[in-house]
C-alpha cells in the first residue's frame, strides 16, 4: 500500500512523495502535486511506480501544491438535501439542486486556507452553529482524468447558510475552514473506489457527543458526472481536487465548540483527525 504524499522540508514547503509504512520517498521528475496534475495519469504512474530507494525527511502538510484548488460539491445525498432543508428559510433550492442534472459545484479553498491532519480546523465566532461536514475528495488531473482520492472536512457555519443560501461563501471560506489529508491514496490501489464506506465522530472531553457513517454508494452523482461538470467552461493548468460532498449531517442540537476532535475515516483512504478553535472575527488584526 502507498500514498501520494506532501510533506515539508527546509527547502520546500509543498514536496510531493511517495508514502510506504511511514516512509518517505522522492518521486524522480515531479516535485509537487502540480507537476504531477500536470500530466496524463499513465505517464505519472510510471514515475510513481519506478522504483526510488532515495527517502527524503519531513513533516507531513495537507496534499496539496502551492497553486492547488479546492472545490466543492453539495446535496450529493440525501441526508444533505434533507438536513438543508431543516436549516434553510428557503428549502426549495436544496431540493432543487439535488434533482437537477447540474450540481452544486463552489470554490472552497486554496493551499493556504488548508489544514492537514492534525491541523486545527476554525469555526467561526459570529456563527452560531457550526458542524464539520465529512466528504471523500477526489484528485484530478489537468486532462480530467480521477488520480486519487482522499479526506476533506467541510467546515460549515450552519446558521449562516441556513439564513440564507447567498450566504454560501461565507459559511464555506473563512480561515480555518478546510482539513484535507492525511495523504491521496492513487486510484489504480483502490478496490471498488466508488463503493467505500466513511465514518466520523465528534469527541468533546474524550467523550462521543455525535458519531456516523455512510457509504459513496449513496451518492446521489457519480465522480464522472461531477468532473464533468467541474471542467466545463473552465480551465484546471494544475488539476483540481473536488470534495464530493456529506451524506452525514448532525442533528440540529449539535454544534462543534471549540477543543472539539473531528475524526473522519474512510476505508483504504485513511483517517483525517482534527482539532477544532475558534476563528476570532478580527483573525486579520491577530495574523501580521
Ligand atoms: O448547499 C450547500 C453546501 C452543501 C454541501 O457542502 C454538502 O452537501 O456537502
Ligand atoms: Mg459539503
């Protein structure tokens, strides 16, 4: 088993590698996740397959490139529609969204507004709820074509897409608002990729106060429709990563405080665990 790994060294601060028990590896000829987004999958898997004995030291940062894009795709399942629909003043759009045959496709984050395992995932402080959203992402290359697949938490300030659904990128894009990680398991290891199961949990004070699962066979689009889409009148120079949306939503009553641990796992993926803070309103005066 590998993973496409990025881990940071003196000298790089997104070095793509690959990943085998703990171990890191140089991959000849392709130094970020760009480079390798860069080029058809089967070019790419033979530099990712060759053979490397050079193990390169570093520490393991959510798996992306400097110039990487993250996008989103929302009420792909059913618990998504209905749980909008609970929280939304305008329901009909949700429910609108998820019959049609264009999804909802937003732009979530950059590299820098990612956080890997371990990082810290914010909620913000002028919302009043917020719930962590578990998604499976998948890994594309500039040509379209599915590279790998890995864990995205959607960080969303529930009450304030609730309020309003124009209210979107302000639920979806605030510092602290995307986890990725912990690595991209490339798509040629992965059995039945379309059918993995994902759990999650939220422990306060190493108690569970919420815990779910679902599986992507209950994704109401497939990976190909939602690329599809994804690529139409658009241009990705260095691929994408598209998060494919939550079949698993808590209930009204729950909402993340701040020391809260999101724990998403998915089967042959991995497991992304993140703490959560809160995100001060005048985070921009607190950051020089
Ligand atoms: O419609 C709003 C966003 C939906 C979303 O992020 C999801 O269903 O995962
Ligand atoms: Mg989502």
């Amino acid at each position: 088993m590998s993973h496409l790994a990025v881990i940071q060294t003196p000298t790089e601060a997104y070095k793509l590698v690959k990943e085998i028990n703990g171990k890191y590896f140089e991959i000849e000829g392709v130094k970020t996740l760009s480079d390798a987004l860069s080029q058809h999958m089967g070019a790419f898997r033979k530099l990712y397959e060759a053979p490397s004995n050079k193990e390169v030291k570093g520490k393991l940062v959510a798996p992306v490139a400097s110039d990487s894009e993250i996008w989103g795709a929302g009420v792909t399942y059913q618990r998504s529609r209905d749980a909008r629909k609970e929280e939304s003043g305008i329901p009909d759009v949700y429910q609108l969204v998820y019959e049609a045959d264009r999804p909802e496709l937003f732009f979530k984050a950059t590299a820098r507004r990612t956080v890997g395992h371990e990082g810290e995932v914010g909620i913000r402080e002028d919302a009043k709820t917020s719930v962590p959203e578990p998604e499976v992402a998948i890994v594309i290359n500039k040509f379209s074509e599915l590279i790998g697949m890995s864990i995205c938490n959607d960080m969303t300030s529930r009450n304030i897409e609730g309020e309003n659904p124009l209210y979107l990128s302000q639920a979806k894009i605030y510092y602290g608002s995307n986890a990725l990680g912990p690595m991209i398991r490339p798509i040629w290891e992965i059995v039945d990729h379309d059918k993995l199961d994902i759990y999650a949990k939220i422990e306060r004070g190493g108690s569970i106060v919420w815990q779910a699962e679902t599986s992507l066979k209950s994704l109401n689009r497939s990976f190909d429709d939602l690329i599809e889409y994804l690529f139409k009148c658009q241009h990705f120079p260095v691929g994408a990563i598209l998060s494919t949306g939550t079949g698993i939503v808590p209930p009204l009553d729950i909402s993340l405080v701040a020391g809260d641990l999101v724990t998403i796992t998915v089967d042959q993926i991995g497991t992304l665990i993140n703490k959560v803070v809160v995100t001060p309103e005048d985070i921009n005066e607190r950051i020089k």
